[in-house]
C-alpha cells in the first residue's frame, strides 16, 4: 500500500503528561499519552500501511501548537486534519460521531450506539473508544457510562477526569455519581 510513506512526529508537553502526536500526508494518525520511541512509532506505521515509512522527528507539529492552546484554556476545537487510516469501518464512523461531541459536553456509549445506527451496540462502541488512536482531538474522553461511570480511557481515568474538570465538567472525585444516587439527591 504505502511504500515510503512519509510522517512527522512531535513530542509536547502537557497538563496529562508528554503526549506523541503523528502526523502524515492526510492528518494526524496519532496522538499517543507518553513519549512513544521512535522504532515503536515505525514499527507500527510500517504495519498499519504494509510498508516502509520514512518518520522524522520535530520539534513542534500543527497539532502539538493545537493542543497547547486547549491546554492553556485558548483553544475549544481543533482544526488540524485527523486521519482514521488505522481504524476499522465501524470505528471510523463511531469516531466520525464523535467528532462532533463539543468542548464540555458528554455523551454515553449506548447515545453513541444509536447515533451509528447500531442501538444495542455500547459494548462495541466502548472497544472502538479504547482503540481510538487519535485521543483528545477524536474527544473519546468525553465519553461516559449510561449509569454515569467514567467507563474506561486509553490515557488512564485519571486522565479522563483531568480532562473533563479541564473543560468544566465538574470536580470528579472518584468518577461520576451514578443515575440513582442523582435521583436520590432530587
């Protein structure tokens, strides 16, 4: 498919920790929590498009600038182009959703499910989220239980909560309150 593909990649500091961004001729294919080595970025390009990539380290990328700015509180939404190239059909289209869940706002998985045409599908929505190789800018953090759990997060849950008290979702404590401990509080 992809012989001598050609990709950047930067490693940005955060509020979260170094977070790896990738970024190819289409978009940016991944957003890794840590700072992901370089024959590990190569490794998986070269099987992901069956072939040799060229891979070159810089000191900054489009989408790194991007993701300073959410963290500095100056940035809602990104403009940088994603590429879902290493998602399946199904989590492409699930991901494709997900895209246009806002700055602050949650979803639940089984809400994700029907919005796909797939109600009854939250499980499978739930493994497309922890697959998600593009965190944050595809917002899968933002992304909940229907009984209000933080549900899981490739980045850890920690992570997830910081992420969510970042775009004022609230102070989480040990996660959400579940639907019956909202109800009793009514």
């Amino acid at each position: 498919m992809g012989v001598n593909m050609s990709f950047k990649y930067a490693v940005a500091s955060s509020p979260v920790g170094p977070i790896t961004v990738v970024e190819g001729e289409r978009g940016v294919v991944a957003v890794d929590f840590g700072e992901t080595p370089e024959a590990t970025l190569r490794e998986r390009l070269e099987a992901a498009f069956d072939g040799p990539v060229l891979l070159e380290r810089r000191a900054r990328l489009r989408a790194t600038t991007e993701l300073a700015e959410y963290f500095r509180g100056r940035r809602r939404t990104f403009g940088v182009r994603v590429d879902l190239s290493l998602t399946n059909a199904f989590q492409r289209r699930v991901l494709e959703r997900l895209v246009r869940v806002g700055f602050g706002e949650l979803t639940t998985y089984g809400a994700l499910a029907k919005s796909v045409g797939k109600p009854g599908a939250a499980r499978a929505v739930g493994a497309a989220m922890a697959k998600n190789p593009i965190p944050i800018l595809v917002p899968c953090h933002r992304v909940v239980a229907s009984n209000g759990s933080l549900g899981g997060f490739s980045g850890g849950l920690d992570v997830k909560r910081r992420l969510h008290q970042h775009e004022g979702m609230g102070a989480l404590g040990g996660g959400w309150t579940t639907k019956s401990e909202r109800q009793r509080a009514h």
